[in-house]
C-alpha cells in the first residue's frame, strides 16, 4: 500500500538520484534541449524509479505556458473523417506530443467564422503553439498567427509564407519524378496525370515531378486537375478518357482520387493494369484496400508527425523557422 504521508518527489530528488543538476532535469523534462544523451538517460531512469512526475499547473505558473499544443486542419469537419491521412498524422501527432507529456487540442478551421474562433482561442493562450495542417496558399490564419506571433509548423511546405513558418514536408517533387519514371519503365508511354489542388504544396510539387521526368514527352492534355477527394478523382478520369481516350497509364497524385478514377475505368470496360496503369500517392488506407491494390508512393506519416512536435517545440523556444524534407518510398502492388 501506499503510503499517504509519503512526500511526493522532487527535481531535485531526480538530480540527486541521476547525479546531475537540477537544471539538467528541468531540461529534460521540459523537451530535451541542450541536453547530452547520457544526462538524459540518467534523468529518464531516476525519474522512473522514484516515480516522479511533473505539476503541470505549477511549471504553467513559472513558464507562463499552457503545455498544450494545437493540431489545426484548416479543411471542412467531414475530411477529417473522409481523408486518411488526415486521421494518421493527428495519430502520431497525438502520439508524439504524449511522449513529451503534451496534451494536444484538435481545432478545426474550414470556415471563415471557425478560423475567427480559432484564433481567437490560440491567441488567448489556451496552447504553445500550433500544428497547421493543410495549408493553402496564402492562407488567412497563417497570416493572422503570424502577426499574433503564435509559434507553428506547417505539414507541407507553407506556400507563400516559405521563409516565415517552420515546416515537415514529404519530398513531393522528387515522389513525382519517380513514379512517373516507374510508369515510364513499365513500358507506359501516353501518360496522364491527375493533380491535387494547385494552391496546395502537394498539388503544385508532385506536378512539378511529373513534368521533369517526361521532359518533352510533357503533354498538357493528359494532365487533369482534382481536390483530393474520390469524387474528383471520378470527375478527372472521366474527362481524360474522353479528351485522350489512347492513355495507359495515369499517376493520380493521392491515393483516394485515384480510387475513384479506378472506379471510371472499370465502368468504362478498361482493365487496370492491362488497358491502363494506374498509381497513387501517400500509401494511406484505400491504396491496400483498393481493387486491384494501388502501387504508390508512400510518406512517412509516423515521422512527418514526430518532426513537426520536436520542430514546434524548438519554435516555442524561439528558434527561427526551419524546413525539413523526408523521402517517399515506392510501393509496387498490382494497380501498375
């Protein structure tokens, strides 16, 4: 049992046991900077052992911090739900944030009034800092955060705020080079593609990626535009056929656009891989589920999610914005 006049323990118990000082513990337990591995595997074990664990209210009071982070879509509610990979970075989000003791708040701003709400929430210093998820290109609330001077970091390259806003980002350009060079390899020579949204980093990158590996192979009538949704994936597909009805293959820059699109060419008596090829991007749950299964190319969810907690905590601190870049990875299934 446990015994109810035993003193709750201290930093300063977990100096003494770890043998370091106690602004060493505070370090550590306040994220991990400018602290060496064995000190911290020092701190980690002692605070095991004696069972530590820190007052939050009472390091809010000294910090004048909440210790709690923002994981903002700046999409409608219903994608969060509808969109996987929406789903998977706030997972390892969530994840992430645990492990540093963070409570994480999910905000959603798809609206004009939910973006007024928003900031007005954040800037009254309910969290840290802000995860931004799915920015478009010169978006409001990142210009309304910014001259609140709310530490963030983007998922995707900000566009128009490059320089301002830190960012994790999966390598768009060079995901779209390499499956469209996979397309190509495979003996596929008409090859359309079907882009996400151009105001967004994904949407302007992977076409980008597409363009360099056909060089002047590039044709502008094989190319269509969607939103990441399945229906347009559908909408984009059906306009191909009928503007270029020779084409065989199609990289479709998400993995749910390009189920749908899988959906027209079976309506349209077009065997995939056998008449059309047909690729993804993300590796996300309907890439697997898809029939046949979507060769794609797959981000790193767990470590985009884990960059951007470890880059936003470095922004409370007031480091300046910085940009990290993680390779994509090709999945070979039966779709190409």
């Amino acid at each position: 049992m446990t015994d109810p006049a035993r003193k709750r323990p201290t930093i300063r118990d977990v100096a003494d046991v770890a043998g370091v000082s106690r602004g060493t513990v505070s370090r550590v337990i306040n994220g991990g900077h400018w602290v060496s591995p064995d000190a911290r595997v020092a701190v980690e074990t002692a605070i095991a052992t004696i069972g530590y664990r820190a007052n939050p209210h009472a390091r809010s009071l000294v910090t004048g911090r909440s210790n709690s982070i923002a994981f903002l879509l700046t999409e409608p509610q219903h994608l969060l739900f509808e969109d996987p990979n929406f789903s998977l970075l706030l997972r390892g989000a969530t994840q992430a944030a645990a492990q540093r003791e963070l409570p994480m708040v999910l905000l959603v701003a798809g609206t004009s009034e939910e973006r007024r709400r928003v900031v007005q929430y954040v800037t009254a210093g309910h969290v840290d800092g802000v995860l931004l998820i799915s920015s478009h290109r010169g978006s409001p609330i990142v210009g309304d955060l910014l001259r609140s001077e709310i530490p963030m970091v983007a998922c995707g390259i900000p566009l128009g705020f490059e320089s301002k806003v830190s960012c994790v980002a999966a390598d768009d350009r060079a995901g779209g080079v390499e499956m469209t060079r996979y397309l190509m390899s495979t003996g596929r020579r008409r090859i359309a593609t079907i882009t996400g949204p151009m105001d967004t980093p994904g949407g302007v990158l992977r076409l980008e990626g597409y363009r360099e590996a056909l060089g002047d192979a590039f044709d502008a009538d094989l190319v269509a535009h969607g939103d990441y949704t399945r229906h347009s994936g559908r909408a984009a597909m059906a306009e191909l056929l009928e503007r270029r009805p020779d084409l065989d293959a199609v990289f479709v820059q998400n993995d749910l656009m390009a189920s749908g699109a899988l959906e027209v060419l079976a309506a349209a008596g077009r065997r995939v891989p056998g008449d059309v090829a047909v690729a993804g991007f993300d590796d996300s749950g309907p890439a697997a589920e898809a029939s046949p299964r979507l060769t794609t190319m797959r981000q790193p969810y767990e470590r985009i999610s884990s960059e951007m907690v470890r880059l936003l905590l470095e922004a409370v601190d007031g480091q300046p914005p910085t940009t990290v870049t993680l390779p994509t990875t090709l999945v070979v299934r039966e779709s190409a």
